[in-house]
C-alpha cells in the first residue's frame, strides 16, 4: 500500500465519476449494436445480390461463365 492518507470521496465527485462511467458505457453500448446493424445489413445485402445474379442467369439475362 502507499502511504497517502486515503480521503473519502464527496457525493458531488461520485456522481461525475458516475455520470463518466454512464457515458461511456452508452457509447461502447451504441458502438456495439451500430457494428452489429451494419454487419447485418451488409448481410442481407450480400445475400440479396446473390440472389438476383442467380435470378437473372436463370432467366437468361446474363451468362455467368463460359
């Protein structure tokens, strides 16, 4: 341990190291659901895209391949 006098935090410290803490952890919160929207999306995009190249080769619109 160090030899500094250990001093009691006041309610006004607590509540703005509280309030830190509160922010930050919205942020990561909103960080981490905004990765996962997107993740998504680029998903359902991918998947959509595929799609409709195999849609449109099966109709004869356009050749994939030789």
């Amino acid at each position: 341990m160090s030899d500094k006098p250990i001093l009691p935090l006041t309610d006004e410290q607590i509540e703005h190291i509280v309030e830190r803490v509160t922010e930050r952890v919205i942020s990561n919160v909103y960080t981490s659901v905004g990765k996962s929207v997107v993740t998504k999306f680029f998903w359902i995009v991918g998947v959509g895209a595929i799609g409709l190249v195999t849609y449109l080769a099966g109709i004869g619109h356009i050749k994939i391949g030789s």
